[in-house]
C-alpha cells in the first residue's frame, strides 16, 4: 500500500504546531500544539478529527523541542497515527527563510541544514527553531523522508528591481542583504485559491493578495508568479503588523540610537515586538481595538487609521506594479474577520475598479468568497488561508513522485 500521510510540523522558538494529512483526500486526521517549550508551564493540546473527534492536553514542563515532539509522537500514536505507521510517507516542515538558495521545497539532507544554518544570520529568530524541529524529526524517523518548505521560497521570482535596496551593491551582496519576502506558502495558496474561485487558471490571473495575520504582509501575483511583496530581508518591512512597525525611514533607527540612547537590542525589541497596533494603541488583537473603537477610543482608531492607510498604500502601488488587476483578496486572521478593515482598505477606490459590496462584505464564513459586487471590474474576495495544506501539498508532490522515496529507501 502506498503511503499518503503527511505531518507538518511548525516549529517556533517556544512552540511546535502540528497536523497529520491524509493527502488522498486531503482530509486532516490530527491537530495540535505544544506551547511554552523550555517553560514550567508547558502545555500539549492534541485534536483527534474525524468521526472519533476528540482533544487531550497536558500540562507540567516539557524541556526542549526533542521533548515536545516526543510527545507529539506519543499522542499521535495513541490516536494509532504514530510516527512508525507504515502510511507516513513524509514529514513537511516550515522554514522561514530560506534566502535566494532555496526557491523549491526541498528534501533535507546534511547539506540542506548545512545551508539552512548559515541563513541563521538573517533569520535569527525562527531558523535556529526550523533547525531543532528537523533534527529532532530526523532522530525518530531518520529513514523517512523530511521536507523543507520555505517561507521565502514563492518570492525567489521576484524581478531584481523589486527584490534589491538600492544601496551599495558590493555590501548588500557580501552581507545578502536583499528583499526576500515571507508568508510565500499563504501567498502561493491564496493566489491559486482566488483563481480557482474566480473559475480561472492561475497563469491567466493577476492578484494581489493581503496577508493580514498578527504579522502581515502584501504580494503582487503575475499570472501565479510573485512579482512583488511587501516584506524584505526580515518579515519587519512593509505594512503595519500586530507588534511589528512595518515600513518606515531608517533613521529613526539612529536617532533612536544616538538620541534616545538605545541599545541595538532595544530597538529590534521596539520594532519587531512593541510597535504596530501594540504600539500605537497598547492593544494588537484587532477585535480588542474595534470594541475600544466602537466605545469612543481616540487612541484605538487612530491605531486603525494608521493600519488602513498603509494597507490602501500597497494596493495603490501593486496595482501600479501590476497593470492589469483582476482580484484583490483578503486572508490570515483580520483579513478573514475584520469586516471593517476590508471595507476601509477599499473605500474609495473605485478608480481602480474596486468596490466592496456592504452584504457579501458582512457575511461571516470559513468559505472563500466574493465581496465585491457583481458589476465590480475587479474582483474583491475573501479566501481562508491554509499553510499546512500547502505544505503536505508540496510535500508529498515531493516525494510521491518517487525521487524522495528512492532516496530513503
Ligand atoms: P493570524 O496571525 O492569522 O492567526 O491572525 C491573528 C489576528 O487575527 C489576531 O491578532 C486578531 O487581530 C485577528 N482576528 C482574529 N479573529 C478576528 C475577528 N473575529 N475579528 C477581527 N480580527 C480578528
């Protein structure tokens, strides 16, 4: 029998995400989390799907991320899922940054995480986390096969135009300082999904498509092809995220540093962790800040003010970037929810042939839809995310095309 289960697995610095697929019918047999990894306070919540629904948790500490998938492994085995089952044909892990290396997924070997360490300087954060989830992976099941998909891997056809800061080329090439771009495998699956929901292929369409997660970040699609995308050599650039500030001049940087008197550490803190909607209003859940809106909050609507402005000034430059538009999709968490910020960004617009229609815009579903009206030029749509899907989708595209498989063998 041929084996068609994939787990993905998601590893953060203090936390592992995970799901087991079925890529036959693309159904998801178990979900999970690990969270506060390395803390007193861990905690396992483990979800059994289908017809024998059902969640566990535990508590108490769980030390590292060898521990924590360990007992991953021993949830999913007593659900009957476990690692050693004969139809786990792969393990499909996240990997943020993935550089100008890899612009594929990609199976691990030795050299792979030789490559992935030495992206550490620009991504260190979350690969040194990728890293641990692989390596732990590889020490339960080393004979199956383990595939990398990379976050920046559907912005690697970015033109040299959009992926280059315009300084010295010498130094942005020793230092690899260049636009990368992240979120691709939401990027990637979105785009597809909005030409499906528009009954199009992908190579005829061009999308532009508004990540809006707790972090967020914008891409510009040709025909399937990223061509462009808001986030640069970190995920920091670009619109304004939860906590990230998102773009803004360089030199507050120095001023915070010469003036302020801050450390470089404090300011990364500043930027990456305490700006955004935190910082402008204190709050970066989107529904804490309509509710303070709605009660008269100065500070919360202009937190939403400035959130929208930014979103409207990437529409307007990707659809310049583009030309022709023919949808503009919504998706991540406030972009999926937050009927409010979608009317907003859109308001006003109708000289790019963009309208939102006030009904569809209200209805609340996890299906992708239209919002715009029919008469609209340009399509306005919802489309839920789906990360994992796309990553045992890439996954086993990988290794059910029988390379990965001989490899391991
Ligand atoms: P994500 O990173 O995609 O999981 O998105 C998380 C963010 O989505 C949260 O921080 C909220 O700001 C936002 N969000 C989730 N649910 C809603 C909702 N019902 N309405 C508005 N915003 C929401």
């Amino acid at each position: 029998m041929t084996a068609t289960r994939v787990l993905v697995l998601n590893s953060g610095s203090s936390s592992v995400k995970y799901q087991l697929l079925d890529m036959r019918d693309h159904s998801r047999l178990a979900v999970g989390l690990v969270e506060r990894i390395g803390e007193r306070t861990s905690h396992l919540t483990h979800t059994r799907l289908g017809e024998e629904r059902a969640t566990r948790e535990r508590g108490g500490p769980i030390a590292d991320h060898g521990a924590a998938l360990e007992a991953v492994a021993e949830e999913l085995a007593a659900d009957g899922l476990g690692l050693d089952s004969p139809d786990l044909a792969a393990i499909g892990h996240r990997v943020v940054h993935g550089g100008m290396f890899f612009t594929e997924p990609t199976v691990v070997d030795e050299s792979v995480l030789t490559e992935i360490e030495r992206l550490i300087p620009v991504a260190p954060l979350h690969n040194p986390a990728n890293l641990t989830g692989i390596r732990t992976a590889l020490g339960l099941r080393p004979d199956l096969p383990q595939v990398a998909v990379f976050d920046t891997a559907f912005h690697t056809t970015m033109p040299e135009h959009a992926a280059r800061y315009a300084i010295d080329g010498r130094i942005a090439d020793r230092y690899r300082v260049r636009r990368y771009g992240f979120h691709g495998t939401s990027h990637a699956y979105v785009s597809r999904a909005t030409a499906e929901l528009l009954g199009r292929a992908p190579e005829d369409v061009n999308v532009i498509v508004l990540h809006l997660g707790n972090g967020a970040s914008a891409s510009a699609v040709r025909g399937g092809v990223c061509v462009d995308t808001s986030m640069g050599l970190t995920p920091l650039e670009g619109l304004v995220m939860g906590t990230r500030s998102g773009d803004m001049d360089p030199a507050v940087i120095f001023h915070l540093r010469r003036v302020g008197g801050m450390s470089m550490d404090e300011i990364d803190t500043l930027l990456n962790k305490r700006s955004g909607l935190f910082g402008l209003c204190g709050d970066n859940d989107m529904r804490e800040i309509q509710r303070r809106i709605d009660a008269g909050d100065a500070q919360a609507k202009l937190a939403f003010d400035v959130y929208v402005h930014r979103l409207r000034k990437y529409i307007g430059a990707y659809c310049a970037v583009l030309g022709r538009v023919d949808a503009v999709v919504f998706t991540a968490g406030v972009g999926e929810n937050a009927a409010a910020v979608r009317r907003a960004a859109i308001e006003g617009l109708e000289l790019f042939g963009l309208a939102v229609d006030e009904e569809r815009n209200a209805v609340r579903s996890g299906e992708a839809r239209l919002i715009s009206p029919d008469s609209a030029r340009v399509a306005v749509a919802v489309v839920p995310t789906d990360e994992e899907m796309e990553i045992a989708t890439q996954t086993y595209a990988l290794v059910a095309n029988g390379t990965a498989l001989e490899d391991h063998s």
